[in-house]
C-alpha cells in the first residue's frame, strides 16, 4: 500500500484535500455529523448508484479474480468525475465508508495504462486498510461494493493525489485507474 498510503504527509494530504475540494461528482458526498436529542449520529457516505462508464479504459482478465488485472490507455480527455464500472458482482457484505477493507487492486496510469501500485506485483496478497485512510477516490469506489466483486473506477485528480501528484510514480493532476477485487469487510 506504498502509494495508497505513504505514511502521515498522504494521509494529510488526503484529509486537506477531503476538507478543501469540491469535487463535481455525485459521488463525492461526505459523512456528516449532525446532533439529535439521543446525541450525535454520522451519516454514512451514500455508494456510487451511477455513473457515465464512456471512459473506462479497457480491463484485461476482467472477470477472472485468480489473475491479476491489467489496464489499457484511456481516451482523451480524460474525465473530470469519479467513473465506475462493475466487472464481477459479488454476493457478500456490503462495504460501508467506516469498514476497514481487504483488497486486491491495481492502479494504473489512465494516461497509458501503465501500472504505478499493484497488490498483485507483492506477491499477489490483499491489502487491508481503513477507508478513511486513502485517497477520496478510492474509498467512494469501495463504499457500496459487496465481497466478491471486481470493479474497474477512473478516479479524476480531486479525488486521487491532485496537484501534488504522489512522485515518483504518480505526477501532478493525473487521473488514475484502479481495478479492485473485495475480498473481506470488517
């Protein structure tokens, strides 16, 4: 999880972005806090329910989740929304924004679908973490995915590292995608 999380200066990163951007997606809503006469409540972030899917690039080995994903170069321009597409629907639990997570993915450039992170390239094991813990783009992709599927998202540079990019493997502003197989909730 080298690029999805590299360490305190990211996670700061992705807090300020969260707290400053203002993303033109539909899936960009946040979980809010609000007080009731029992006390306070949080609001979940609502899953993606649709999405333009015209430039997702094409996926190699889409639906088999024994083999690792490949991605090819996205057409131009490239979107300024958070797109999705649902390679494989799963039948199991359904992730919710405060769900740690267990995933296999890959992410790639959009630009030319060069690979930047891959939990296949690390031996092929999931990565576990926090959804409140990596980039906005990544975790509203996750949130309403249920176990056993494998979804292809582009996430636009709001919602990925912006204009600080993640160097050396991700430069400033770059739109990236990410091919990612839920394997567990907790």
């Amino acid at each position: 999880m080298r690029k999805l999380i590299a360490g305190p200066v990211a996670l700061l990163l992705v807090v300020a972005m969260a707290a400053c951007g203002n993303s033109k997606s539909s899936a960009s809503k946040d979980s809010s806090t609000s007080t009731t006469a029992s006390g306070p409540t949080t609001t979940e972030v609502a899953p993606l329910t649709s999405t333009p899917t015209d430039k997702i690039p094409e996926v190699g080995n889409a639906t088999d989740l024994t083999k690792a994903p490949t991605v090819s170069a996205g057409t131009q321009p490239a979107p300024t929304e958070l797109q999705f597409k649902d390679l494989v629907v799963g039948d199991g639990a359904v992730a919710k924004a405060s769900n740690t997570v267990q995933v296999q993915y890959y992410g790639a450039n959009y630009a030319d679908g060069k690979e930047f992170d891959s939990s296949w390239a690390r031996g092929g094991q999931p990565a576990t973490f926090p959804l409140n813990g990596v980039i906005k783009g990544f975790s509203l992709a996750i949130t309403g995915m249920k176990v056993g599927s494998r979804r292809v998202v582009v996430i636009p540079p709001d919602l990925g590292y912006g204009a600080a990019g993640s160097p050396p493997a991700v430069g400033p502003n770059e739109t990236l995608v990410f091919v990612i197989d839920l394997h567990a909730v907790q």
